[in-house]
C-alpha cells in the first residue's frame, strides 16, 4: 500500500482524550481492581500503585466514572462523608460498600495525572441531584455540597470539568429508561442547573447514532452541550464466551466502526451544530462485558425460580468468565488500534474516546494477587499515547489489499492496511496497522514536504493472530528498532500495530 501525504494539509489536530479510560463499579475494576486496600501493592490511600504506574504508563489523560449502568441508579451522596452506609446496587445486583465514592475518584485521578470525567444519574436521579455533585465538586465555599465537602478533608474545590447527564437511558436495559421527547427536557433541565452552579464546566449527554433520539435532544438542549456521547462494543458475546475469531474480528473494522461517526456528524451538521459539538466515544471496545442472567426480560420467567444457587453461580459467578485472558488476543490489539485510527481521521469532530473499562472486566489491564497482566490491547495505548504527534495528515492511498467476508449474512470487505500519519514538532510518526494474519505487507510513504531521512519502528505482535499474555506468559509486546536510514518503506509483520517514528 502506497500513502502520499504533507504536512500542509490536516484533518485536524488529535485531542489527547481521545486516548481516554472508563472505569465502573463492575465486578473487580474498582474494588479488586485500583482500589484494593488489602494488597501488597496498595499505597497509603489504598490504591494499587503497580495499576497507578501502568495507567501513568500510557499518559491516561481522562477517566469516566462511575458507570454505566450502575449510574442510573447510584446516589453520589452516599459515597462521601465519614460514614458510608452499603447499598444494593440494583444495576448489577450487588451490594456496593461504598468505600469508593468521589472523594477517592477524585484522589484517584490525581495520582495518575488525568483528569476527572464523571457520568450523572439521569436514570432515578434528578437535576437537582446532578447539579448538587457539581456543587459538591466545583463550588469554593457556598451552599450545604460545598461545605460537606470541605468537613469531608477536601478544603479546594475538585474542580471536575468533564461532566455527562446519564447512560443509555435510551435503551430498556437501563434504570430510569426515557423516551426521547423526556430526554431531551431532562438533558436541558438538568444541564441549565448544573451550569448555573459552574459555567465553566463542559457538559455531554448520552445519545447514540439514531436520528429521531439525537435531533431531539440536540433540539431540546443542544444550546448546553459540549460534546454527544456514544458507545460501541462489537464482539458477539451473545454467543456466551467465545470469542469472535480473529478473522471475523477484523471484518468489524471498517464501516461497523466508522458508520457510527459518520451518522452522528451527519446530523450535527444538518444542524449546524458541527463546530460547536464534539462526539465522545466514551465507551468503547471490541467485546462487551460477559454478565448473564441480569432480569433482562428474555429472562423474567426463566429466572422465577432463581435460588441462592443460580444467583452465586449464574448471575454473579459468570463475570469472573471475564478474567479469562487468553480470550484477548491480538485480535483486540489490531481492532482498538482500527478503532483509535477511524477517530484520528475523524479528530475534527471526535474528540474523546474511553476505553471500556481499563482495568479488569474486558480491560487492558488485569490484576492478579501478585501484579498484572498487560493484555495486548494495553500496548496500543502505549504506542499511540507516547509516540503520535498532535495534528492528524490528510492522506491520499493507492493499491489498498482488501480482505472480504461474511458476518451472518453481511457481505464485508475491509483494507487490510490501515495507516495514520501524524505531525508535531518538526516530526511525523505513523500508526500502521496490518490486519492480514498471514502475510507481512509493505507500506510506502510519500511525503511531499519535510521528507524524513531516519526512522525508528515500535511494533507491538506476538507469534499468533491468537497470542495473548497471562499471569506466567507474556509472548505478546513492543519492539522497537534504533534510528535508521528511511527508504521510503516499511514492511509490517502480519497481525501487528506499528509505530513509526520519522525524521
Ligand atoms: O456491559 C457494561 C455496560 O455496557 C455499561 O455499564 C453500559 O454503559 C453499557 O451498556
């Protein structure tokens, strides 16, 4: 494959948040997961410092709490103050202890270095409650949140700028469900508190790409909204564990991915809205989270004669099926690094992206009793969060191998090259995807200002399309060569993301 491109010519420039994390009180991704007092890695506050480093690592720029589902029906005020109080969690059907609640997210975050990106109940919660978190976070001094969170040992405002009314509450899975005519009303009461108590916050909402969902809220409240959030998961795990094999994985990365950017800057731009909203992806990855048996309504009848049993066994027990690690494979590596480069030529209008979830679950990140597993997906935030420049080419391709093939009854045909050339202080760096599980490929790059003379290539592989890394087992990972002479190609091993430094 042959790309041309010059650094006169831009999409745009690659906010950092596009590089950003999501994290839910699911399973082990918090307790268990960064916060695990009993640990020998815990720190004084009672976080991994092992999870901290590898978040670090990867320059974590944001990361999105509490949920998720388990937003719709979470009260925030219970997780502050001295005294927490265990709830049930009617999202996941467990009971939440609580000893996790902002005050930590927040202490959390700064550890990391990233900044705080919290989604409101917009399920049973109300404005007032959404806007009383605000004031709880944001507010110096005045009013009854602000003071608690003083008594609470947090004198300086937290100073939350990244906020989201509500998860999904367009689907029936959800507590709290709206129609789209209620939606948009609560969006823009519950956005006009909370920015009377900061103006300075940035505000989203939950939305997917559907034309009657979205026009109605950017109607009703699109004058309060920064960005319109969206998610995708893409692996079938209806089939129960088993995961997509590798070649169906990456006939997903093509239009699957790309379809649902296009509809939704379609109809930002219908309204004229293009310049002024942003989309965040902030929840995203190949595979979704493996939690059956949830009273889904398929599963009302069947679930009547649920007993202490069936729900230790098939309700909660089924989400450790999660922490098998050979199910993410170079597969998930290849897809994520597809996903970030269809938002890297689409940076004009995505602006974050939040891996869902980093730690845990289907993360990038597993933690075991004595440290972590680094999954290969961990490795294209590695890759992409150090070594990419800010402002994303316009590029022009020539001879793209293709690979076709069916999912069901769809027809797919998917490059089998996928390249992303970026710019920044006086540099390019490339993101260089070969999808092709057999064969190496060659990518040439023409550069028609500032042609490099050196590179140094970072590639992350392993000896299979189906390589993964476990507790005693680490084949999958990053090489990287020192500066050479640039010849004008390089070739890319099969199954493999690369990074290409040029200068
Ligand atoms: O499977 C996890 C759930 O996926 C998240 O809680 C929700 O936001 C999405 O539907």
């Amino acid at each position: 494959m042959k790309v041309i491109c010059g650094n006169k010519h831009a999409v745009g420039r690659a906010d950092r948040l596009l590089y950003g994390h999501f994290l839910e009180h699911f399973h082990r991704q918090i307790y268990g997961g960064v916060f695990d007092p009993a640990s020998p890695f815990a720190d004084e506050d009672g976080f991994r410092t092992d999870v901290l480093e590898a978040l670090r690592r990867i320059r974590t720029p944001v990361i999105r709490w509490p949920g998720g589902c388990y937003v719709s029906a979470y009260d925030w005020k219970c997780g502050v103050g001295k005294n927490r109080t265990p709830t049930y969690d009617k999202a996941w059907r467990v009971e939440e202890s609580h000893r996790f609640g902002t005050d930590e997210f927040i202490k959390l975050c700064r550890k990391i270095g990233c900044e705080p990106y919290i989604c409101t109940n917009a399920g049973t919660g109300t404005a007032e409650d959404m806007s009383d978190w605000v004031e709880y976070c944001n507010l110096r001094d005045m009013g009854r949140w602000a003071r608690l969170r003083i008594d609470n040992g947090s004198p300086e405002p937290h100073r939350v700028r990244y906020w989201s009314i509500g998860n999904e509450n367009w689907g029936g899975h959800e507590i709290g469900a709206k129609e789209a005519e209620e939606w948009g009303r609560l969006v823009r009461e519950a956005a006009k508190m909370m920015v009377r108590v900061d103006p300075t916050i940035e505000l989203s909402a939950a939305a997917i790409p559907d034309l009657d969902w979205n026009l109605r809220l950017l109607r009703d409240a699109g004058p309060y909204l920064d960005w319109i959030s969206i998610h995708g998961y893409w692996g079938n795990t209806a089939n129960g564990l088993v995961p997509d094999d590798y070649k169906t994985v990456i006939l997903r990365t093509g239009e699957d991915i790309s379809g649902s950017i296009d509809r939704v800057r379609a109809m930002l731009t219908a309204l004229g809205l293009q310049d002024r909203i942003r989309i965040a992806y902030d929840e995203w990855n190949l595979r979704g989270w493996w939690h059956p048996n949830l009273m889904e309504t398929w599963d009302r009848t069947r679930l009547r004669r649920e007993d202490e049993a069936f729900y230790r066994d098939k309700v909660i027990g089924e989400r450790d099926k999660n922490d098998i690690n050979s199910v993410y494979s170079m597969a998930d590596a290849v897809f994520s690094a597809c996903f970030l480069n269809t938002c890297l030529r689409n940076c004009d209008i995505v602006g974050m992206a939040c891996f869902s979830p980093v730690v845990n679950t289907r993360g990038a990140i597993f933690t075991h009793e004595k440290g972590l597993v680094l999954r290969p997906q961990y490795y294209v935030f590695e890759l992409y969060a150090n070594l990419l420049k800010d402002t994303v080419l316009s590029l022009w391709q020539e001879d793209v191998p293709t690979i076709g093939g069916r999912i069901g009854n769809d027809e797919k045909t998917v490059n089998l090259v996928d390249a992303v050339v970026t710019w920044g202080d006086g540099a390019y760096a490339v993101s260089a995807v070969n999808k092709d599980p057999d064969g190496a490929r060659d990518l040439e790059l023409c550069f028609l200002t500032d042609a490099p003379r050196e590179m140094r290539l970072h590639t992350l592989n392993g000896p299979s399309p189906e390589a993964y890394n476990d507790v005693d087992r680490s084949p999958v990972g990053v090489s990287a060569s020192g500066w050479e002479p640039f010849a004008g190609s390089v070739t890319l091993p099969p199954h493999s993301v690369s990074v290409i430094e040029l200068r």
